[in-house]
C-alpha cells in the first residue's frame, strides 16, 4: 500500500467507521487502559460485577441469552420447495 492509499482508507474510515468499533464505543470498551482493574472508591471485600447477562438485558430484548433461532421458520433446502412456495412454476 502507498501512503496515498493509507491516506484515502483512514478519511473513509473517518466518515464511516467499521462496525466493531462503533460497537465498542456504544459499549466504552477501550475508555481507559485499567478498566479491568477494581476502581479504589470500591469497598475491601465488593468485586466487580461481571454479570453477562444484566448486561444483556441493558442492550434490549434482541440480546437475551436465550435461544438465538426461537420464532424462526425452519430451513428449506429443497428448491422444488422453495419454488413452490413463491409461486414460480418450474
């Protein structure tokens, strides 16, 4: 890559940032470089609360620990099938 590549890719990243990073800005991972170490205003015996699923909760009902393909049609591999139901004739 040339710089004036390097250059064109980092303003398009500017205007539109990949999506990982937007997510992990949504969710301030990255905030500060000791985020995994226990803040001092804590009391001796509390430890961080690492509960997955309030977090999940936080993100809305989408991000529920539950079964991810609840409520889903079930997969059709057949094209016959899958022809008929759209109503295209063979």
């Amino acid at each position: 890559m040339t710089l004036f590549q390097i250059e064109e890719l980092t303003c398009y990243w500017a205007q539109h940032p990949p999506l990982h990073l937007l997510i992990a800005a949504y969710l301030g991972v990255g905030k500060t470089k000791n985020a995994l170490l226990p803040s001092t205003s804590m009391g001796q015996g509390q430890q961080p609360n690492s509960d997955s699923g309030s977090l999940l909760a936080q993100l809305g009902p989408g991000f529920d620990a539950g079964e991810v393909d609840a409520g889903l049609s079930p997969v059709v591999l057949d094209f016959a099938e899958l022809r008929l139901r759209a109503g295209i004739p063979d």
